[in-house]
C-alpha cells in the first residue's frame, strides 16, 4: 500500500504502468475502523469470507481486485 498526496502524484509515480486500485484515503479509513473496530473485543471471532466481502462491497469496494478468494 502506497499514500500519495493527489491523482497527478500517483500517475507520476506510475510512469505509465497499470494501477492495481486507488481509493481515496477516507474510504482506507473507513475500512480500517469496518475492519478491525472490533479486534479487541473479548467476544471478537474472526469473519466469514463473505462477512469480510460485504464490508468492502458496503463501502463500494467492487470489482475482481477487491474479490475475495472463496467468495
């Protein structure tokens, strides 16, 4: 995972080669708190597959790059 500061920044770093995928750094955040908000609860068991693919599919994260194995 890389954080570049703007678009421009990215394609620059690119040099002409393909992205994997861009998110804005609001939706990162926005997965990390789906993500891990409840590791530390004493009741915490890990998620299904397909528990796992509706947080990135509720936060608009589609696509074959955020398909989970299995899924």
């Amino acid at each position: 995972m890389n954080l570049f500061r703007s678009e421009e920044h990215v394609d620059r770093w690119l040099r002409g080669r393909t992205p994997g995928a861009t998110i804005p750094v609001a939706t990162l955040a926005a997965l990390a708190e789906a993500w891990w908000s409840t590791r530390l609860s004493p009741d915490w068991r890990p998620r299904t597959r397909s528990e796992s693919q509706a947080i990135l599919e509720g936060l608009g994260l589609t696509g074959a790059f955020w398909r989970l194995p299995g899924t």
